[in-house]
C-alpha cells in the first residue's frame, strides 16, 4: 500500500483537529494482545501530555488505530506526535521479533467544525461494534479518551448505562 499524502494547504501544527488512522503492516494484528495495546494506548497519551494535544477519543482495533487529536498550543504538531508515536509502539514491537509494527503514513481527515468532531467520536467509539468485534461498544477495552471519563464518552453517543465490567 502506498504512503498516504498530506493534504495540501492544511496545516498540521497549531489549534488542529484531526481524525487520524493508521494500519499496521500487513494488516498484523498486534492489538488482539489487549495488554500490548494498552501499552500502544498509554505511549499515545504519554507523548500526546508532552506535545500539547487532547484525545476526545481513540479506539486501538485489532490491526488499526483511530485516533481524534486536538491542538492545544501553536507548537501542537500533529506530525510530530504520530511520527513519535509510531516509532516508539514500533521499536517495542520489533523487541518481540515481530518485526514493523506500522504501515508508513497514516490517513487523517481535518475536522474544522463542531458538528464533524461530533460525527468523528461517535465513528471512533462505534468502530468495534461495526466490526463485529463486540455487540456494544463499552464492552470493547482499546477505546477512551484524555477528556472524558469512559461514561461521559458514551453518553456522549448516546450509550447511556456504563458496564459494570469497565468500572
């Protein structure tokens, strides 16, 4: 598969919100290990605290990562926070002899209103009951966020009662 390219004419640093997906290579599925991407979850928040970013919401899927970032400074740079990212997720990865974790690039979408971002989290959330992974999407232990507490996420998308086994 061929790098996704950036778009011309969007800036990538300052007050940015983007929907981001990356695959990883060949479509492995590093993720099913649920204790792995949790550790892929906890670098993106890490590095994401360090380079000015808020996370609305993230699901790490079997072979793929949704992530929504938002710029919090000027500085924010959203290239720089996959590139960071992805390189640390990777290098743990490749300590396992597993070789590359990622795909190069990634997709993103620049969301520029309200009502995008809204369409956005209720996507990220959904995607492993679209998937077939879980039949509802609290069930599913790879999705959160740096903003909201796991309820207020699902309310958010109109999932009202929290499981008892996220608690």
């Amino acid at each position: 598969m061929a790098r996704p390219t950036r778009h011309d004419g969007t800036s990538y640093v300052g007050r940015e919100t983007f929907l981001i997906t990356s695959l990883t290579k060949n479509r492995v599925k590093a993720f099913e290990d649920i204790e792995f991407g949790q550790s892929v979850i906890n670098e993106l928040i890490a590095r994401a605290n360090r380079l000015g970013f808020a996370l609305p919401a993230y699901t790490v899927m079997p072979d793929h990562a949704h992530v929504i970032t938002v710029g919090l400074t000027h500085a924010s740079d959203v290239c720089q926070l996959l590139y960071e990212w992805k390189k640390a997720t990777g290098f743990c990865w490749s300590r396992r002899g597993r070789g590359r974790l990622w795909q190069p690039g990634y997709w993103d979408s620049h969301l520029i209103d309200g009502n995008s971002l809204d369409r956005a989290i209720e996507y990220v959330v959904l995607n492993p009951v679209r998937s077939g992974l879980v039949g509802d999407a609290r069930a599913y232990p790879l999705t959160g966020s740096t903003m909201y507490s796991i309820e207020e996420l699902f309310q958010f998308i109109g999932i009202a009662d929290s499981d008892p086994q996220r608690d």
